[in-house]
C-alpha cells in the first residue's frame, strides 16, 4: 500500500443537509458504511477535495428525492461545509497510477476492465487494511468520475477527539451555481 502526507491546512469539502446537527460527525459511517468501510466499523469521515467533484456528488447526495438539483430552491439545497483537519494526516493513496496499482485495482479504476464501476465490497477491504496499518484514511479517485479525475478523501480520525474542523458553510445556490 503506498501511503502520502495530506496537505496540512487544505480545506475539504463535505456536502450536508441544513438539518444536521453535526455535519462533520464521523459515527454515521461507522453504522452504516461507505465505499472504505464497512458497516458497524469505524466512524469515517467522507470528503470530496474540490468543488468540482462535490458538484459530481450531489446527484448520489440527492438521490431518492423526487427532484433534481435544477429545482432546488436557493434555501432548500444541501449546503456546502469547508473543513480542515488535524496536522499531518498520513492516508493511501488510491488515486496515482502507482496507488491503485499498489492495492491490486484496475489501472481503470473507479471502474472496472468491463466499464462498471468497482464494488464498494472490494473498496472496504483496503479502507480496513490501511486503518489497521494506522493510516489517517484513503485519498482515491472519485467513484463519481469515471476517468478517474476527481478526488475523495474517507478520513478516519485518529481518536474520538480528533475533529474535522468547520471554516465555512456555503448555502446550496453559492457552492452549486456559483
């Protein structure tokens, strides 16, 4: 597995509904898992990089919902959290050519040779392995991107203590049209 350093002080994004008391509470995915963890787990903290790959994200978001993005109303939309994380957060890289490759994925990946998008039952796996090596979480291509182009971060905080911390919270209309 290869690991990197995240970027002390970046700002990640995460995408949340207005009434969420905590949109940064890592306990939900602990329970009902994610991409890098499986259910009844570890809390794990799912954050997308960019703004671009968090627009990409909205449609999984908003999924179920009898609407689209286009008629969301500018007070009714998921709002937009910027977050920084604690210093010197060491994760697998399951992004560079190298990474995916050091996991056993397919040069492909998020998809497969076959064009379907990697299984969520073969992520987990490698989000357990580099938990229990002590990393910090997996930086991976978006599942969202079929070419691979956006970035996605399913942190695991170090302890119950460790926080992602809020800079800002962007209303829907702001961080999705703007």
């Amino acid at each position: 597995m290869r690991t990197e350093a995240l970027p002390n002080g970046h700002t990640w994004l995460r995408i949340a509904d207005t009434r969420w008391v905590d949109p940064l509470d890592p306990t939900f995915a602990a329970t009902k898992g994610g991409r890098w963890n499986p259910p009844r787990s570890h809390p794990t903290l799912y954050l997308n990089e960019d703004r671009t790959t968090a627009r990409l994200n909205l449609r999984l978001f908003i999924d179920g919902w009898p609407y689209e993005p286009e008629d969301l109303r500018y007070d009714t939309g998921p709002v937009l959290v910027h977050a920084t994380l604690p210093r010197d957060q060491s994760v697998a890289d399951v992004h560079s050519r190298g990474g995916v490759a050091a996991v056993g994925l397919p040069t492909t990946f998020p998809l497969d040779e076959t064009g379907r998008l990697v299984s969520q039952a073969v992520c987990r796996p490698i989000g357990l392995e580099a938990k229990q090596f002590g990393l910090r979480g997996v930086r991976a291509r978006s599942a969202r991107t079929p070419d691979g182009a956006g970035r996605e971060l399913a942190w695991f905080p170090a302890t119950r203590k460790s926080r992602a911390r809020v800079c800002a919270t962007e209303p829907f209309a702001a961080w999705y049209w703007g």
